[in-house]
C-alpha cells in the first residue's frame, strides 16, 4: 500500500513538474532586440513588480519589460517589433494607464507593459465653440481634463465617479458612470480615437 501511495505521489509530482515552464522567461536576445528599437522614451527594467499589481490585488503578473512611450509612435514600434516576433514568440503587450484593472487586464506575464500614462506630455487642447470637445492623449488622467475644461467653463458629458484614471482606461471599459444614464457612457461621447496597430 506504501509503495502505491509513493507511485502516485512520483506520478503526481511529475505530471504537476510538467506544467511548469520557462516559456514567459524570454531569452536574452529578445530583450536585447527591444534595445535597439529607436524610441523617443524608454524601457525599463527596475519597476517590474509595480507594472505587476493593479487596484483588484488578485493577480500579479511581472512583465519582462515596462515601456514609457514617449510618443505614440513608440507605442507602434513596439507593437509591431513584438508582432515581426512570430506566432511562436511568447512576448504579449498590454496597455496600462492608471492601473485600476481588477484582474490583471493592464499586466503582461513575460511581456511588455506600455505605461500610457508617459503620455501626459503630450499638449492637450480645448477646442471652444459651437461643438466643443478636447484633444487628449489615452494616458491624461480625466481630473487633468476636467480641470482643463473648467478654465474654459465645459466640462466632460460624463465621466467616472473617480477622476484620477486614465482617459484611455476608462474608455476602454467603456467609461460608465453616474451620468450613463443621461449622456450615455463616456465611450458614447467620444468623436474620434487613434487606433495604433503597430501595422502603420
């Protein structure tokens, strides 16, 4: 009986071994490939655990590289060297504005999280008139917007109940907040987005 018990115990072992895998470990010359994309912001490599915790504290995923685009051309670049990769790579991008994601959306386990955020230096601008609407990158925290707006005596249609997110977070949840109901989401007031695919 004793040695059944040890038999199964080895076949367990080695079926639970057998899942463990090194596939998110990228090798070094991945990692040196992402060194020589010609970037105007960067990539980082010491703020790997942040880039791995988001506001849900369920899940954590470290990532092998943060970029900080500093345009969204960066964020293309990435896009597409990532891509050129091949199906077989095992390198993922994911967007992180403010990262207030429950579950681990704004994480990469093994891959490259974009900080949106590094955005913010991008000008934003009102456009008063008859038709008033404001220029935004996806990484400006909507407090930034609506005290922007308030200078100009507008304000966003709707906006979520917490203001320090990101533009680009919140719309890609749609953006529903207590004004859903009269103006619709935030997502339903938007005129235009600017879609990288890294293909262009």
């Amino acid at each position: 009986m004793k040695q059944l018990v040890l038999q199964y115990l080895k076949l367990f072992l080695l079926l639970g071994l057998s899942g463990v895998t090194t596939e998110h470990v990228p090798k070094y010359d991945v990692l040196a490939s992402l060194g020589t994309l010609p970037l105007d912001g960067h990539f980082s490599f010491h703020d790997l655990p942040a880039a791995a915790r988001d506001f849900g504290n369920l899940s954590s995923f470290p990532p092998v590289a943060v970029l900080h685009p500093g345009s969204v051309a960066d964020i293309a670049r990435t896009v597409r060297h990532v891509f050129l990769m091949g199906e077989h790579s095992t390198l993922t991008v994911a967007a992180r504005g403010h990262g207030h994601s429950l579950y681990g959306q704004s994480q990469a386990a093994g891959g490259i999280v974009i900080r949106m955020e590094s955005l913010q230096s991008v000008k934003m601008q009102v456009h008063p008139g008859a038709s008033p609407y404001v220029d935004a990158s996806g990484g400006e925290l909507w407090i930034n917007v609506l005290k922007k707006t308030l200078k100009y005596g507008l304000a966003p249609k709707s906006w979520t109940d917490y203001l320090h997110l990101t533009v680009g977070g919140t719309l890609s949840n749609a953006g529903v907040s207590g004004q859903t109901f009269r103006h619709g989401p935030q997502i339903s007031n938007v005129n235009e987005l600017e879609i990288v695919t890294g293909m262009n």
